[in-house]
C-alpha cells in the first residue's frame, strides 16, 4: 500500500486536512503547536469511477478500490534535526513512507497563529527543507565513516562513497539530495539510508475557499519553487475538504462546481501522487469482486500478478487481458472476446493504465 507523510510547520491546517482525507480519522486539530504527538494513520480509498462500471458489467458483489496510508506527523520547527520541539521523533516517522506531502499555508487568518508571524510560502519551505537536509546530512557523514574504511579493500563501498559524496556535496549547498543524479548501483547503495530529502514531494498549498479555483500570488510561490524541485503542485483547501465530508455525494459535485472546480482535494492529491511516483492501476473483475490494483509503470504480467500474490508471480502462465475501455464498449468479457479484443499476454508483456486481467497460473 502506498504511503504518503503529511508534514509542514505547525498550524498551516495539516491536521485539519488529514481529519478531512481521513473522514473518521481522529487527529486533533487545534490551534496551537504539537497538538499532534503521534502520528495518526488513516487509509483512504483511491476514487476511480472505472470501479463502479466494471462491477456492473460483472455483477460484481464487492468492489475493492485501491488504497493509500496518510500519515499525520506533528508539525516540524526550526532546530527539528536537533531535536527542537518534537523534531527526531517526527523525522524518523517520515523515512518509512513512500512520499511527502508538504502542506503549505497560502491564506491569511488572524484567528490562526502563524507560528513565525506572517505567511510566507517560500521561508516556510525552506525551513522544513533544511531540517530535512541537515537530518540527512548528518546521517550521510556517519556513513560515509564506515564506509570510508571499507572502501580501501571494496568495489562495492567505493560505489557506495562516490554516492554519497555526491549527495553530502549537494545537501551541503542547501539543496534536496532528490537532485542529485544517480547510477542504479549508486540508487541501490543508498536506498537503505531512507533518506528524507531523496522521497518525492507534493507541495499541498492549503488555501482559502475564496482562491480555490485561481489559487493566489502565495502559490505563485511556491510553484517557484517546486519547478526548481521538480515537484509537484497541488492546490487544496482544508477549509473546503472539511466541509465536503459533510455532505452527500450529489451535493459535493455541486458544492464544488459553485466554487469553480471540477473536483476535490484528495482526487487532485492521489492523482499528483500517483504521478510523481510513476504508478498506474489495473483491475481484476468477476461476479465474486471488481478490484483495483496499485503497480508502478513498466510492471511486466508477472510482477503485476505478484502484487495479489506471490504464488501468482511464481507461477505466472499467462495473462487473458483487455484494456478498460474496449471492455465498456463490448459491454462483457464475452462480448469483447467475440470482438477479438481479449488477448494472451505473456510473462514479457508490459501491464498498460487501465488492463483488466485474468490471470492464469501453476500452483
């Protein structure tokens, strides 16, 4: 299951959106700093209107959308990779998930305090990112120790130096180590550290109802700096997702509409999430369940198999697949098979955004 860490300073509404993704989630938001002492854990459905249709052309008596794991950590402070306010505790909850969040405060509210006394995107970015920077950066240098010695007698701990060297030299200028350029044996060597600034990041900016649609010369802002990143950008409002949780399915749409957009928050942040992380979803379906399942892009037949199970993958024959839409279109796994649109994909065939597979395997 995918995971994303909710992180930014505290009261930029963090809390807030998490208690609005996670609609039962329990997170205490208050407005005041650390109301959030341990990481709270929602899961989230993956919305795909594909869903819905494929369970009514199977008949399908359950329908199981994918999933992703929001993490609520506890707003960070300067100072938070020296331990400031509740900073280690926090950075460590961060290394374990698959990609950032960063929420960013882009509305002004006198009722809410801003923890350094106005609203400033750009130094707001920056001093979450040199956290997580001087973190890894120390991280790295108690590496590089160890490895330096081995690196005399090893190929192996030479490969394993000249990235991190490269990485210790860019996070020294400031910069994420996601900026760096790695080999695949250098990306390998380095992965265990789970390093902070390497995971992909999406800069939620949460906004004002009123900029929903237009977004504001604050996201501006931190659009500057994603482009620098290579990041992406997602404009959202705390504000709004919690208002929407309140209302029934018909009246979202037009709750939404009203405020000039098409739709809301956690759809926008699961599909840039999504994106950054190069995943794509294909379905299994039939009378029993319709199901979609989480791959990364280039995933060959097998290893698409091996998500439901390993057995799948193990002993993986071949795969009866038909893309989503020529399937809609038949109207029945049948009606395509008629068609000629069902193909025999074997182990070398790479699985398309959208596949519905049947997978045929040796126990």
């Amino acid at each position: 299951m995918l995971r994303a860490g909710i992180v930014g300073l505290p009261n930029v509404g963090k809390s807030t959106l998490f208690n609005a993704l996670v609609a039962n989630a329990k997170a205490e938001a208050a407005n005041f700093p650390f109301c959030t002492i341990e990481p709270n854990v929602g899961v989230v459905s993956v919305p795909d209107e594909r869903l819905q249709v494929l369970g009514k052309i199977s008949d399908s008596t359950n329908i199981i959308p994918a999933r992703v794991e929001f993490v609520d950590i506890a707003g960070l402070v300067k100072g938070a990779s020296k331990g400031e306010g509740l900073g280690n505790q926090f950075l460590a909850n961060i290394r374990e998930v698959d990609a950032i969040v960063h929420v960013v405060r882009c509305f002004d509210n006198d009722d809410i305090i801003h923890v350094s006394g106005s609203v400033d995107p750009a130094r707001d970015i920056d001093v979450i990112n040199l956290e997580l920077g001087l973190a890894d950066l120390s991280q790295i240098e108690r590496r590089m120790e160890r490895v330096r010695k081995q690196a005399r007698t090893s190929k192996e701990a030479q490969v394993e130096l000249a990235a991190l060297e490269k990485i210790s030299a860019v996070l020294n200028e400031g910069k994420p180590a996601r900026q760096v350029e790695l080999t695949d044996d250098e990306e390998e060597f380095v992965k265990p550290l789970g390093l902070l600034t390497l995971k992909p990041i999406i800069y939620a900016t949460n906004v004002s109802e009123d900029d929903l649609a237009t977004g504001n010369a604050w996201v501006e802002q931190v659009r500057e700096v994603a482009a620098q990143e290579n990041a992406q950008v997602v404009v959202m409002s705390a504000q709004v997702e919690s208002e929407l949780i309140e209302l029934p399915e018909e009246e979202q749409k037009e709750f939404l509409e009203s405020l000039g957009v098409e739709e809301g928050g956690l759809k926008s942040l699961i599909r840039a999430t999504y994106e950054l992380l190069g995943l794509r979803t294909y379905f299994t379906t039939g009378p029993k369940e319709t199901r979609a399942w989480t791959i990364h892009a280039g995933m060959s037949a097998p290893q698409a198999a091996g998500v439901i199970h390993s057995d799948f993958e193990r002993g993986f024959i071949r795969a009866e697949t038909v893309s989503y839409q020529d399937l809609v279109t038949t109207g029945s796994m049948n009606g395509a098979k008629e068609k000629g649109l069902v193909r025999s994909e074997g182990k070398d065939y790479t699985v398309q955004e959208g596949d519905v597979m049947l997978f045929r395997f040796n126990v």
